[in-house]
C-alpha cells in the first residue's frame, strides 16, 4: 500500500514538474509564432530563391523588323527571330547552386529561429523573476504595514515614543520606492515582450506564468556533442561551404560562349530572302574577378567555421563554469534561509528582546538576502536557457 501511494506521489510531482515545463515552453513557443522577424525571414528567403530561379530561366525570345528606304525610292523590308541561350552545362550548375542555396537558408532561418528562442526564454525568465521579487517586496511590505499600525496604536497609548513609529513609517516609505521600481521593471520586461511579438495578444498567457522552465543541468561534454551535431548555424555554414562550391562551378561555366540562333525574312527587289543566323557571345574579363571573389568567399567562410566552432566551445564551457557555480551558491543559500525568520524577528522586537533599530536593520538584511537568492536563480535560469538552445 505504501508503495502505491509513494509510485501515486512521484507520479503527480512529474506531472506537476512536466506541466510548469509545457507552460512555459508553450509560452515561448507561441511568442516564437507571433514574432515578425522570423515571418519576414521566411518570406524573404522565398523570395530571394524565387528570383534566383527566374534568372536560370531561358531569356524570351527576340523579334526584330526593319522597313528601309533607298535613294532611288526602292524599299527593303526584312523582320526575324531569335533565342539566345547560355552554354548548356551552365544551367545545371545554376540548379545545384540554387538547391545548395535553398538549403543554407532554410539552415539560417533555423539558426535565427533558435536565437530568437533563447531570446524569448530570456525574457520569460525576467518577467518570472521580476514577479517573484515583486512578491517578496510586497511579503515584506504587508508586513512592515501591519507593524506600523501596531507602533501607531502603541504610540497613541504612550507605549512607544514617535521615533519608533517614524522609523517604520520611513521604512515603508523605502519599501514602497523599491517596490515601485520592481514594478516599473516588470512594466519594461512586459514591454520587450509585446515589442518582440509584434503586439500584446500573448498577454493571457503571461498572466498564468509563475515558474521557471524545469531544465536540466548536462554535463559540459554532453552540450558541446549536441552543439557539433545539430548547432543550425554552423550546419549554415557548412552549407554555405557547398554553395561556395556550385558558385564556383556556376563561374568556370560562364567563362565559356553563349549562343543564340534566329531565322531572318528580307524583300529586297521584289525578291524574297530566307535564312539563319548563329552568334557566339564570349564572357567578359570580369568573369576572373567573380571567380577570384569566389574563391576569397571560400577562405573567408573557413575562418567563420573555426572562428565559430571555438566560440561555441568557449560559451558552453563558461555558461557550464557559471551554472555550476551558481547552483552551489543557491543550495547554500537555500540552506541558511531555511525558516520564518521575519516571524522570529518579529516575535523578538513584540517580546523586547530586540529594539525597533536591530529589527529594522536584521529585515533589511534577510530582504537582501533573499532578493540576492532571487537574483541567482534568475543568473542560473539564463545561463541554463543559453546551455540548452538546442533543446
């Protein structure tokens, strides 16, 4: 029996822990969804392959025509047609060039949207944290109001002197400031929110978030395996490695002559004329420039690889350093903060154990404490959002 209703309890914390995750990951997902710079991604990227497409396409064909007079009143009419086209292997190359391309930004836009989801996670968890302050500040302020009324009442009876109750009047006076600025901080979060979904539809959503995502904490082996495997944006790169390749291609190809046949029609003296024509078209020498610029686009994008692949590494092994750091500080803290102590404190200044002074001053001290407690595991949040971007 008491191991069903443990397997019932562990079972309802999962449930409980999976739905504070879903939340928050629905929240982020639906700011992902509203966001305008990821729609105009997408339909800039379709438009630039779109354009590129258009330009692999055979040019239409000419159609020429011509009436003419002579000194003697003779006339001479002609007209003919024409197509031009490049060298035949040139619009393969362009295809795979296109197709290379459709891929590096469909890899882009997943870099961009993966950005965009640490942005938003990054948000979400200042707006959580900044509610959670805002709870802790008015816990505090209740109680210093409450407190007030009791020295007011114990003033009025000649119990206390009137520098105890205007030192809990000017304490409040200090709560009430910060707790004004908390909220003008929440009122700027909510604003970078709505900015960054483009409009304030999300705000229901908002009101029901309270908690940080359930993330867990890898190893820092683990976070850079997943960041060489599925990192978007170096797999962006890499393709981009591949267009580099089909644009090379792509210029060896326009090196060579492009061509273009017609049929021409010409009266001249009452006699008709009929025949073909061919031209040969020969690429200019700024043909050398774009392959030479191809090949500077070759080395410049192996710089970006190993310039990223090393960045990646160093960010995960800093963010990882911080985590851990932090995790240990916040256990500790966790620790030492374990119990009512404003309760006590309180039960101390009513039985005369300690002065209004001390008590003021032992308040303001577990206030900062647990706002310090508060302001770690907000550091923590963020730095296990940016560990866990491919997630």
């Amino acid at each position: 029996m008491k191991k069903i209703i443990a397997t019932a309890i562990i079972s309802l914390m999962i449930q409980t822990i999976n739905a504070q995750s879903q939340s928050f990951d629905a929240v982020v997902s639906q700011m992902l969804v509203y966001n305008p710079a990821i729609k105009e991604l997408n339909h800039g990227a379709e438009a630039e392959i779109q354009e590129m497409k258009a330009e692999n396409i055979l040019e239409g064909p000419e159609l020429e025509g011509f009436h003419k007079w002579g000194n003697s009143g003779d006339r001479k009419y002609g007209a003919g047609i024409s197509q031009g086209f490049d060298w035949p292997g040139l619009y393969s190359a362009r295809r795979q060039m296109i197709r290379n391309n459709e891929s590096a930004l469909g890899l882009l836009r997943n870099a961009t949207v993966t950005d965009k989801k640490v942005e938003a996670r990054s948000l979400l968890i200042d707006l959580v944290n900044s509610k959670r302050n805002i709870s802790i500040l008015e816990r505090i302020d209740t109680m210093m109001i409450d407190l007030a009324k009791f020295y007011d009442a114990a003033y009025r009876s000649g119990q206390v002197s009137i520098l105890d109750k205007n030192k809990i009047d000017i304490e409040i006076i200090r709560l009430g400031g910060r707790l004004t600025e908390e909220n003008n901080r929440y009122g700027d979060i909510l604003a970078s929110i709505y900015d960054f979904c483009g409009s304030d539809q999300i705000e229901s959503e908002l009101n029901h978030l309270n908690n940080y995502p359930d993330a867990m904490l890898l190893s820092a082996e683990d976070y850079k395996k997943l960041a060489e495997e599925s990192d978007p944006y170096m797999a962006y790169l890499k393709q981009i490695a591949e267009v580099n390749k089909s644009r090379g291609k792509v210029e060896s190809r326009s090196a060579l002559p492009s061509f273009s046949l017609g049929y021409e029609w010409e009266r001249e003296e009452g006699q008709d004329f009929n025949g073909f024509n061919i031209g040969i078209k020969f690429a200019s020498w700024s043909n050398k420039n774009r392959r030479a610029a191809v090949v500077a686009s070759v080395l410049e994008n192996d710089v970006k690889i190993s310039a990223q692949s090393k960045k990646l590494m160093t960010d995960i092994d800093n963010d990882h350093s911080t985590a851990l750091d932090l995790i240990k500080q916040i256990n500790k803290f966790e620790t030492a903060l374990n119990g009512n102590h404003h309760e006590l404190l309180l039960k101390a200044l009513k039985g005369g154990q300690i002065n209004m002074l001390d008590y003021i001053q032992e308040v303001n001290f577990y206030l900062e404490a647990e706002l310090d407690l508060e302001n770690m595991r907000h550091q923590y949040q963020l730095a296990l959002s940016r560990l866990n971007r491919l997630n």
